[in-house]
C-alpha cells in the first residue's frame, strides 16, 4: 500500500491584527455554542467536557427542506456539458476536467453536506451569518451553494431580499421561494454580476475547491456594495481532541495527514486557519475584519446537550460520507487503489463509531466590511 502521509497540519491561535475590532451583529452573535457546560466562553481553546457513558443522547433530526415552495428557474443554460457527469467508484462527479473537484456531487454526498449544514447550523447557535449587514437588505449571493439548503433558509428568513446561489452543478431543488433562485457557475472564473450590487457574499466550507482565495476575496469586494459584507465559514479537516483521546497512531490523524496531502497535490488546502482567510480579505481591502471561532464535534461524547446534538449530526455526516470525501483524492492523487482505500475508511468509521475518540473540527466564521467610502 501506498501510504503517503503529510506532516502534522498547525495553526496559530492569534486573531488577526483587524479582528480586534470585532463589530457585533444584534441579530447574528453566537449563543457560546463550543463551550463546556463548565466554560462560559465561545473560544476554541476552551476545550469541550465529554459525558459520562450513563448519559442519554437524543438521535432526532431535522427536515433537510421546508414545505412547499414556489418554483425557481435556473438562469443558467443547462447544456449537456453540465450534466454529462462522470462515474468512478461507484460515485456520481462532476465533468468538467478543467476544474479541481474531486468530490461526488450524487445523492449520497448530497446528503452528507445537508447533515453537516445542520450541525454547523447547530455550532453557530441557529445563526445564518455573524456579519451586521444592513437591516434591509435588497441582494445576497451565495458561492458554493451545494444543495441549495442555505440559500433556502436566508431566503425564507429575508423575504424582501432577492438571494442568488452559484454552483458548479446544478443540484439543487427546483422548488424554492420566490426570492431565491441559483446559478450554473464558477466563482474562480470572472463574475457577471454587476459591481456595487451586493450586501452579502457567502461561503462556506469552500477550503478544498478555491485555488486563489485572492482572487476571490477582490471579487467578492468589487461587486459588494460599498458597505457590504463578505463571510466565510470555514472547516479546518485537522480533527483534534482536547483529552488526550486521539492518538498519533490512530486512522483518524492519519485520514487527516493523507487527506491534506492528497489535497495539497493539486493546489488545495484543507487544513484552513481563520487567521488566513481574514488575511486574504485585508490583503483585498476589507476592514472591521472579525474571526470567530467554534469547535464542531464527532460525535455524542460532548456533555453539553446542544453541542452533543451538534456531535450527532456530524457524526452521521462522516460515517456516510467518508467514503466519497476520501476515494477519488486518495486514488487520483496518492496512489491507493480503491480496495485500499475501503478498508481504510471502514477503520476510521469504526473508530468513530466506538466513541472513544472525543474528536472535533476546527471552525471558523470570519467576515469583512467593503469600505463605505
């Protein structure tokens, strides 16, 4: 077996010079959601207390989607070109070669990132966005949009607000609310929008498909209206534990070296400090640059009730979709074969599964302010 490793991610705790400015949003301040029921306080480095083996955990969960929507219409030309997907190992991907997305875009991966919206939903403490964008808002635009699912729930939440989601595949559900609509389209190619147009743009989860996070925070800033805002939410795959309870030797850390390194292979990186992407919005002109920062659990060992529900949802998220987040890079890239790569997967799964590891992602809300003048 081939079993490339990448050294140990690492990632300075310091917020960015301009995070120190932190403007707080009345309608989007996290409710501590990665604390201890011990610590009242949302920092990363308070470490979050596991439960005993006698408490109960709850296994309910959520609708994906709402009710009843009015239908939306794609105002991207779905030519065959982007539905002419590819099939490897058994998954469903997107076609077009010329861009670096070695994730499934099928059912299975679909619902993998609708479990992990809801527990990132949960670890912000049901907020959307954190920025403090004006009180009325007219458009929003969200990049990446996956299945739709966030774009959904602004939508429903902003009535009056027109919100515009883009994807590389077209994926998402065709009946939405009237406001919402989404695109066909690449955000690493030149946007069509007009400049000036938008008080949000949003992101999230973006880390293993953006090659020039420059590029994309100085266009995020040129069709941001002057005072509009910029956020990203981002996950950091570099799982840790705060109990000692993730050993260098387990499969989890080295899912975690080889999926980086596969990923870094192509100009990618998983492994997302906050203190980066803030940088990046400062390096395009964003000022009152804020970073927050949350833990979001594997799992049901947290103490805390919110953040152990938020441990189940991701839990879910990673026994299901594993498989998808690691066959193609591991394949493409570091040259396991697809039997190797099963087994390997079905290691960690069980690790996972055993509760003994009181593992988390690093996660980070980061936004920025287009200058008003």
């Amino acid at each position: 077996m081939s079993a490339s490793k990448a050294s140990q991610p690492t990632e300075s705790t310091q917020p960015s010079s301009a995070a120190s400015n932190e403007t707080q949003a009345a309608a989007a301040q996290p409710d501590a959601p990665v604390e201890a029921s011990s610590a009242p306080t949302a920092a990363e480095e308070a470490p979050i207390e596991a439960q005993g083996s006698s408490d109960e955990v709850s296994s309910e969960t959520d609708s994906a989607l709402g009710s009843e929507y009015d239908e939306s219409t794609y105002t991207a030309s779905l030519s065959s070109s982007i539905t002419a997907y590819q099939y490897e190992h058994g998954r469903r991907y997107h076609a077009n070669h010329a861009v670096n997305y070695d994730l499934p875009n099928d059912e299975n991966e679909q619902e993998r990132m609708d479990l992990q919206y809801h527990a990132l939903r949960l670890a912000f403490g049901d907020k959307l966005f954190f920025a403090p964008i004006d009180d009325s808002p007219a458009t929003i635009l969200d990049i990446g949009t996956g299945t739709g699912i966030w774009v959904i729930d602004i939508a429903e939440a902003l009535p009056d607000t027109q919100i515009i989601g883009t994807d590389l595949s077209p994926i998402q559900p065709g009946w939405v609310p009237p406001n919402a609509k989404f695109e066909v389209d690449n955000a690493e190619l030149p946007w069509t929008f007009p400049a000036d147009h938008f008080d949000l743009v949003h992101t999230r989860i973006m880390n293993a498909f953006v090659q020039d996070w420059n590029r994309l925070m100085e266009q995020s800033y040129r069709h941001l209206k002057p005072g509009g805002w910029v956020e990203c939410h981002e996950l950091s795959v570099d799982v840790r534990s705060d109990d000692g309870t993730l050993p260098e030797d387990s499969h989890i850390h080295q899912w975690c070296l080889n999926e980086g390194e596969a990923w870094r292979k192509i100009g990618l990186s998983v492994t997302l400090s906050g203190e980066e992407v803030a940088d990046w919005m400062e390096k395009a002109g964003f000022v009152n640059v804020t970073i927050k920062r949350f833990k979001l659990p594997i799992g049901t060992w947290p103490k805390d009730k919110q953040l152990r529900e938020t441990g189940a949802f991701q839990l879910v998220a990673m026994l299901e979709g594993i498989q998808g987040l690691t066959i193609a890079p591991w394949v493409r890239h570091l040259g396991w074969n697809e039997q190797e790569v099963e087994v390997f997967v079905a290691k960690v799964r069980n690790e996972w599964k055993s509760g003994k590891f009181h593992t988390y992602f690093p996660l980070y809300a980061v936004y920025g302010q287009k200058p008003r003048a």
